[in-house]
C-alpha cells in the first residue's frame, strides 16, 4: 500500500475522531494543521 493512502487514511480517522467528541472547526483545522507540518518537516541532516 501507498504510504500516502496510509497518511488519507490516519488523517480522516483523525478528523472523524475529532468530530465525534465534539471539537469545533477551529480545533480540528488546528491539530490536522500540526500533524501536516509534523509530517512534512526534515527529520535529519540529509532531508534539509
């Protein structure tokens, strides 16, 4: 399987969790925010 179809799959699991405890737009649009930016942010030297 595609790693991107694994981060679709997470990334909608998380907002269906989200929304089902009842957060707001604003929060949700927050922690996806933060899990792309962790996602796509160099690990190490060689991927700066």
């Amino acid at each position: 399987m595609d790693r991107r179809l694994d981060f679709a799959a997470y990334f909608l699991t998380l907002i269906q969790v989200l929304e089902k405890r009842g957060e707001n737009f604003e929060q949700i649009k927050k922690v996806c925010l933060e899990v792309a930016h962790e996602c796509v942010r160099p690990k190490n030297k060689w991927q700066q």
